[in-house]
C-alpha cells in the first residue's frame, strides 16, 4: 500500500507539474490572443483609414472633373453670353468686388480660365483688362454710396466699395472724375 501511496503523490506531483506547465502554455496562449488581437484591431483601423481615404480621393477626383467640365463648358460659351453673365452676377452681388478680388476670384465665380477671361476683355469690352473692369466697378460702387448715403463716412464707403484705403479712393476719384470723394458729395448735394 505505500507503494501505492508513493505511485500516487508521483503521479500527484507529475499533474501538478503538467497542470503549471499548461497554466503556462494558457497564459502564453492568453497573451498571444491578446497581440493577434490588438493587430487585428490595429489593422482593421488601417483599412478603414485606406477605405476614407479611397473614398476622398474619389471625391476629390470627381470634383476636379466636375470643375474641369464647368470650366470647358463655360469656354463654349459665346463673348456676350458670358459679359451678359458677368455683369448679372456682379450686379446681384456688388459685395463679392472686395480689395482682394481680382482676376482669378472673378475667373473662378464665372467657371473660365484666365486665359478665356482675358481674351474676353482684350477683345469684347472697352476695358483692356479683367482688372481695370473690378476698378471701374469699386469706383461706380464709391461714387453710388456717396450719392445715396451721406451719413457715410468716406472711410466705411471706401471698405464698402472695395478699395484698401481711403487714399486709394481719393487718388482713382481725383485721376477718374476729377474731384475728391468729399468734393464729389458735395456736388450731389447741390443736385438733389
């Protein structure tokens, strides 16, 4: 019986060992798990991330073609169409002839190249460029809220026109109509 006794806690002693390797293996199997699935996760946020990015770079693909098109669609269509256009848009909104404004921003709100654009001056307007049309447009701007809003100071109506300063204003009006925006208003109000 001790024999067997002893063949017992041998084998009682052999499980355990076998059983704190195993608990090992599980823990290494445990932490294993753990790193796949963090990898996993690590890289199902890439794809996502690759997937967005596909689809913005679709997006933006798409947009440049749309531009594209508008842009070759606008070049067909004829000078006086497009002068047409031009002053309607300009006309429904004086606000957008800022000081920044120039010949690209007026290129882009009518959907042509610059190119298109100033050919269209060069040969359809009595303006020599896109620009010199933006200051013949802030300088009947200025010389509108003169007109119509004395309560204005000269400053607020040289922002309101589109210049950078009221100097600016001053030189054009002098160079333009041969006054100054004060002499100017005084005149209007002789007139009313």
């Amino acid at each position: 019986m001790a024999k067997k006794i002893e063949e017992l806690e041998s084998e009682i002693v052999r499980l355990k060992a076998e059983n704190a390797e195993l608990q090992q293996e599980n823990e290494r199997l445990d932490m294993e798990n753990v790193r796949l699935l963090g990898r996993n996760l690590l890289m199902s946020e890439q794809l996502m991330s690759w997937y967005e990015l596909k689809q913005r770079v679709e997006w933006l693909k798409a947009e440049m073609e749309r531009g594209r098109r508008m842009k070759m669609q606008a070049d067909l269509v004829d000078d006086t169409e497009l002068l047409a256009m031009l002053e309607h848009r300009l006309e429904k909104d004086p606000h957008l002839v800022t000081a920044d404004f120039g010949t690209a921003e007026l290129a882009e709100l009518m959907g042509v190249s610059q190119a298109r654009l100033l050919r269209l001056f060069r040969n359809s307007t009595i303006f020599r460029s896109p620009d010199e049309y933006l200051e013949n447009l802030r300088l009947m701007r200025a010389m509108q809220l003169l007109r119509d809003h004395p309560e204005y100071g000269i400053a607020a109506i040289s922002a309101e026109a589109g210049y950078n300063s009221v100097r600016t204003l001053q030189r054009r009006m002098s160079e333009v109509v041969g006054m100054t925006p004060v002499e100017f208003r005084m005149m209007t109000e002789k007139d009313k």
